[in-house]
C-alpha cells in the first residue's frame, strides 16, 4: 500500500484539535452537531487534513473554550500546515521542538540517529543532561531536563534503533570523567537490547560525510519519512524527497564507514576502562 503525504505539521495540529475536542469531554460526533458539521468534517480535522477554513476553527476552538495560548498554537500551526518543512524554536525554556519529535517518534517505526558531538539524547542519562544544560548559554526549565528523560520511554522492540556516534561524542568528558563513565556504561548496557544499534565512526576516518551536524531519520509505516535537525534554539523538520534524499545518502556513506556493532562496543568499553 502506498504511503499518504502527512506533513509533521498537520500532525501536530490534528492532535492538538483532538486533544482541545477530548478536554471538553464530548466525542467528535458532539462536537459536530454542536457546530452543525458533518462528523467527517471533524474527523479530517483531527486527522491533519485540514477542510476548514480559519474562522471555523476558532469557532471549533472557542466552542472547546481552548486556552488562548493553545489556540494561538493551533491557529499557527493551521497556517503553517501547507508547508513543505517546520520550523520550531525554543520559547521562554519550553521545548517545542522535542515535544514535536516525541509525538513524530511515536508514529515512527525506524529510527537512525548521527551524532557528531554528543552521545545521541535517547541514550543520554540525567547527569550527562544536567552538565550539557547547566553548560549552555540558554536557561532552560527543570521540565526540559524531564522531558528528554520522558523521551527515552520509546526505547521498545516496537521499533528499530540504529545510532551511529562520532569517536569524539564518547570521548568528550561531559561533567567530567565520572559522569562519562556512567554514561557509557549506560550506553553499554543499551545495545544488549535486539532492536538497538550503536555504531561509532572512528576519528581515524578524518573528513566524512557527517561533518555538516548532528540529525535524525523517522520513517513510518503509513507516512513518507522525516528528518529533524536540531540547533542550539531550533528544531527543524524537512520533508521534501531531495532533502530526504541528500540525508539517506548521508546515512548509507556512514554505514559503510562506521565500525560494525561488536567493534564499537569493544571501542566503548576500551574508553570506559
């Protein structure tokens, strides 16, 4: 069956409307009727697809008496919803970007992660993010630190898990050598699971195909697949078959170069000792 173009977009605005409809403790159906609608109506809403116009939505939303930032959200997200690619930032320490990647990893069933600098963040435990934030120029909230930790509940045979680490990432003594013995360890005792992979690219290889930044593939089962880049305040979300394109290639180049997984895990814990 051929996949269906839903943008991350009109995903994060179908579940915004259905989060706004089940606040009200009413179905889609009630809404409907409330609003004189066809069900199918609210049904595409929901589903990312759109149908409405501007004003109808805020009637949708003033029926949910949806608070105003949430519906500024959802009313942005509307006019955004036929763009090819999303852009986020990061607002007042709240962490729109990973919230989005968070719902996008849900839908998703395959999941390769590049990671130039740092260890990948679903493999990242407390301390290792504590000394990444308490280091960073932006203040960020004590719930950004729990939301990349919540992140992490992804981790299950329901999907597949390929990392590939630059040696550098392991070696970086992020809060200091006890911290990063921990970590590793931790990452050690992540790749026993048969659906996860760690696969680090020596820092013998020199020059590589990576070297442009850190980012992440989603492919899905039912949708055409994303990749999300994240910057210091931005989270980035491209779409587009070239973009897409240029980053497998990227990925297929750091396959081929990359310690197989039984020589990075002997890389591993040769740095941890």
């Amino acid at each position: 069956m051929p996949k269906r173009f839903s943008s991350v977009v009109g995903r994060s605005f179908g579940d915004g409307v259905r989060d706004a409809i089940q606040s009200t403790g009413m179905t889609q159906r009630g809404i409907a009727e409330v609003l004189d609608w066809e069900q199918a109506k609210v049904s595409d809403l929901v589903n990312g697809k759109g149908g409405v116009t501007e004003v109808e939505l805020a009637m949708l939303l003033g029926t949910c008496r949806t608070p105003p930032d949430e519906a500024r959200r959802l009313l942005t997200l509307y006019r955004e919803s036929r763009e090819k690619g999303y852009l986020e930032f990061v607002q007042d320490g709240v962490q729109n970007p990973q919230r989005t990647l968070m719902n996008e990893e849900q839908h998703a069933n395959d999941i390769v992660v590049w990671s130039l600098t740092l260890i990948p963040g679903l493999l990242q435990i407390d301390a290792y993010i504590r000394a990444m934030y308490e280091n960073s120029v932006l203040d960020f909230s004590p719930e950004a630190i729990e939301m990349r930790l919540a992140r992490q509940a992804i981790l299950h045979r329901s999907r597949e898990f390929t990392f590939y680490i630059h040696e550098h990432a392991l070696r970086l003594p992020v809060g200091g050598s006890h911290v990063m013995r921990a970590q590793l360890f931790h990452v050690l005792t992540m790749i026993v699971r048969p659906y996860l992979t760690v696969r680090v690219l020596p820092a013998a290889i020199g020059a590589h195909p990576g070297m442009s930044g850190s980012f992440t593939r989603l492919r899905y089962a039912k949708f055409e697949p994303v990749i999300f880049v994240e910057g210091g305040r931005t989270g980035l979300f491209l779409e587009d078959k070239e973009s897409v394109t240029y980053y497998d290639s990227v990925i297929e180049r750091l396959d081929q170069l990359a310690l197989d997984a039984e020589q990075s895990r002997e890389l591993i814990t040769s740095i941890v000792s």
